[in-house]
C-alpha cells in the first residue's frame, strides 16, 4: 500500500497513522475508535518501540487471542464458552493453543489460578458478534459482544500495529 493509499484509509476509519511520521510528543497515546473497539497506539521515539492496546469494555487482544475477564475472584479453570450460540467449548479444548501462542496457563494464585480469566484464540472469533462464557455449572452465561474484530484489527495494522506491538490493555498479562 502506498504512502497516499494509507492516509487515505486512515481518514476514512478516523485514524492517525504514527507510522507516516506524526509527531508524537514522546511517549503520548493516538487513541481511535472503530466501531465499538478503542485502539491506542503509543510510540516511544526514544527506543523506537510501538506499543498497541485494542479492547472493547472487559476484552482485549493480545498475542492473536481474545482475553475476556470476568471477576478476579471467578474461578474459570472449567469454564465453557459458546461463540454466536454455537455448541459450548471448554476453555481447555485452546489450552494447547493458547500456551503456543505464549500464554501462561494459570498465575501463581493457588486459590483461583485462571484469575477470571478466559482467552479464545481470535481466528475462532474474527466474524463473530457475541461470546458468552459460563464459569462453572450452574452459573449464569456472561456475554461479551465483540463484533467488529476483524475491522479492529485490520484497522491496528494499518496504524503500524504488528502482532508483537499488542500488549494487555487491563494491567497484568493476560
């Protein structure tokens, strides 16, 4: 894509395009929205290092996964989620996946290890409009809408946002 392609496109979604030289003071965030995803880039001048958060209310992506995060206090080591009211899929059916793709599998809580935490691995979620996910049995479905990923992120990396550029938009990684 060209130089004139790219502003074009980020005039059309609304976006600063940091990778087209704006001048950041160093360190500031260029905050966008795309539909109901809020995408924040920051570049740090100083060490040449870009830094991407995109998130819609308790969800966030990172390392190509979603992280959804219910209460620190809901254990969710047996969790099942449902994409679009499809049949239910246990967190541990990505757990494989999930450790590839660099996450830890539990934190260093013995009480509750998950830490209300769920992540979905985001190729099972890119046209999907709503995840909702059960902590244990007899517990109600917490829904989460995400639809308008796949714009989000196509957005992210037309503002110069790599994979390795995501980092947890919540504190403490997901």
């Amino acid at each position: 894509m060209t130089a004139s392609a790219s502003l074009a496109l980020a005039a059309l979604l609304g976006l600063h395009m940091p990778s087209l030289h704006v001048p950041w003071p160093h360190g500031a965030a260029v905050v966008s929205h795309v539909g109901d995803w809020t995408l924040k880039t920051r570049l740090d001048r100083f060490a040449g290092e870009r830094s991407c958060t995109l998130s819609r209310g308790r969800t966030d992506y990172q390392r190509q996964a979603l992280v959804f995060r219910l209460s620190t206090h809901t254990d969710t080591a047996a969790a099942l989620y449902r994409i679009d009211g499809a049949e239910p899929v246990a967190v541990r059916a990505d757990e494989a996946e999930l450790a590839s793709l660099g996450f830890a599998l539990h934190n260093d809580d013995l009480d509750n290890p998950s830490g209300g935490l769920v992540r979905i691995p985001a190729h099972r979620l890119a046209t999907a409009g709503e995840v909702q996910i059960e902590a244990g049995p007899g517990r109600g479905p917490v829904k989460f809408k995400i639809g308008g990923l796949a714009a989000a992120l196509d957005a992210a990396r037309a503002a110069g946002c790599a994979e390795a550029d995501f980092k947890p938009a919540f504190g403490p990684k997901g």
